[in-house]
C-alpha cells in the first residue's frame, strides 16, 4: 500500500515528504534539548513526581537538574521527608545537594536526630556534614605527636597519646576542630608531667594523664566529644635540670675568668704606673746629684769651702763607693739595690 501511494506520488511531493520528515526530526531534537523529558521519566518511573515545568524552570535557572533529581529520588526512597524546593535553593545556595542527602540517609539509618536544616547549614558552614556523620557513628581516633614535657627532677618525658572522639552534631557549627583537641591534650600532658615530683611517678601511672585530661573538659567548644584518652607511649629524654646546670656552672665560671682577667690587668697596670713612679723618683734624684758639683763649685769659688775640705769629701766618696761594691750593692751613691726586671 505504501510502495503504491510512493509509486502514485510525484517527484514535487516525495521531496515535500522528506523536507516533511527531516524538520519533524529536527523538532523532535530540538524538543528533547529543550525539555528534561528523560529526567522527568526517570522520576516518574522511580515514583517520584516531579512536574515538566519546574524542572524547564530549574534548567533556565542554570542548575544542573541531574544530580538534583537523583538525589531527590534517594532521599524520598530512604523516607526522608524533604521537598524539591529544599534542595533546589540549597544548590543555589552553591551547598552540595549530594552530601547533605547522603548524610541525612545515614543520620536516619543509624536512627539519629538530624534536620535537614541543620545539615545544609553545616554543608554552607564549610564542613563535611557527611563525614561528621559517619564519625558520630563510627568515632574516629586522633594520634598526638610526640608531645615534650620536663617533670620537676629536669628529665624530660615524651608522650603521644590517642583520642578517641565522636563527632557532636549540635557543636559542628562554630565548634573547634582537631587541631585545638590536639592542642588541648598537649596542654593537659605538660601540666601532668610538670607538676609531678619525679618521671618515674609518670612512668608508673601513665593513667594519671588521662584522668587530669578528662577533668579539664577539653572537648568544651569543639565539634567533638572525646570518649577516651589512651597513653600510646612515653619515652625518657635528656636531662634538661643537669643541663641547665652545666650551662649555668659554664657561665658562672666564664664569669669569674673574666672578672681574674680584669684584677690582672689592673694589677699589671698598677704595676707599671709604680715602676714608672720609680723611673721619675730616680730622675729627680739624679738632676738633684747634678746640682752638687755647681754648688761645691760655687761654695769653693765664694771660699765657703776649702780645698783640704773638697779632698776629705772625696775621700769619703770613695770609701763609700768601695763599701758599696764589696756588699754587693751596685748602686752606691743611693743605697737600694737596682729593680729586678719583671719576669711575666
């Protein structure tokens, strides 16, 4: 039938009818382009109903309506009560639609209490709202690093601990995360090793520890709720107290040489400034020696003294002079022996 009525058609109308079929096909593409038909059908066949025009909505808004419906499907097959448009201005929002809907499914599968409120407020908080699930569910232990601290006797105790923790829900937004549990335990480990007499009372009770920890309430202001402080190891370091000790006799002794240093050259110093005293002494005494030859002079000249006088002085000059010279004296004229060289 249909090859008669081609056979009965002229070449005007087959070419119509192709022109016909081709923009038929073309509206057709362009139709499905257009219109989320194939999301729609899923949703209809998952027993979803979601109506044609919001989706074309959602498009034109420049969503991306894929991961939207399939998250949509998930949540209303896991029972949540969550409507489209809660997730839609979560999108807009730019919250990832995909987490805060995996982390409600779990919250209610292990039966906790979770709106869908709180979750996309911690998904555009800039937390893992899905993470922070499975972590309420399933704690997660935190390992500290090797954390230094000196007991009272000076010997210093390395310690890492565990923690294990459970993430608090109502706490995640504005709550500390785990770099201030670490530092909170850090804090704790010092101020038990500090105010212990000796290690050795550490060592024997590392439980001591974990109680001071536990009392302080570090958890207060955090997203997470410490369940148990676990000693892992504690190793014995130097002995800061004999260190300090070393280092203080060193000083004190550097001390003390400088202080000889300075008294030496002070007394080197003194000790040059007399022998120089000495040295003028020495010269006054000769420029007054060199006046009694102008003066005998002058005493013979004016006839104050004799020459028979003169002699007799002489004489007694020399006599002296020889005295000297056979005690051992070198200089006779003053009668002190000549200072010895200084022999450093």
């Amino acid at each position: 039938m249909i090859l008669a009525t081609l056979a009965a058609m002229t070449t005007g109308g087959i070419i119509g009818l192709v022109i016909g079929v081709v923009v038929l096909l073309i509206l057709i593409a362009v139709l499905f382009s257009i219109l989320p038909i194939k999301i729609w059908f899923r949703a209809l066949v998952s027993g979803v109903k979601i109506s044609m025009a919001k989706l074309i909505g959602m498009k034109w808004r420049g969503i991306k309506v894929t991961p939207l419906v399939d998250a949509y499907i998930s949540a209303k097959k896991a029972g949540l009560d969550i409507s489209i448009d809660e997730l839609e201005s979560h999108v807009l929002a730019r919250g990832d639609v995909i987490k805060v809907v995996n982390a409600l499914i779990s919250a209610h599968s292990a039966n906790m209490e979770l709106a869908a409120e709180t979750a996309r407020a911690i998904d555009l908080a800039g937390r893992d709202v899905l993470n922070a699930v499975k972590v309420s569910v399933n704690p997660k232990v935190i390992e500290t690093p090797a954390i230094s601290a000196i007991a009272k006797n000076g010997i210093e105790l390395r310690v890492k601990a565990r923690v294990t923790v459970r993430a608090n829900i109502t706490r995640l937004i504005g709550g500390a995360g785990e770099d201030t549990i670490i530092a909170r335990i850090g804090e704790g480990i010092v101020t038990t090793v500090g105010s212990a007499e000796s290690h050795k009372d550490v060592l024997e009770n590392p439980d001591a520890i974990s109680k001071t920890v536990l009392q302080k309430g570090l958890d207060s202001g955090t997203a997470y709720e410490i369940l148990s402080i676990d000693i892992a190891d504690i190793d014995v370091g130097r002995n800061i107290g004999a260190q300090l000790q070393m280092d203080q006799a060193e000083a004190d002794k550097r001390i003390a040489e400088a202080k000889a240093e300075e008294r030496r050259a002070m007394a080197v110093a003194l000790e040059q400034e007399m022998i120089a005293k000495t040295q003028e002494m020495r010269a006054l005494v000769i420029e007054a020696e060199s006046q009694v030859p102008k003066a005998m002079a002058e005493a013979l000249k004016q006839g104050k003294l004799g020459v028979m006088d003169y002699y007799n002085m002489q004489n007694v000059m020399a006599d002296t002079n020889m005295r000297n010279s056979i005690g051992g004296i070198e200089n006779g004229a003053q009668g002190t022996e000549k200072p010895k060289k200084d022999k450093k």
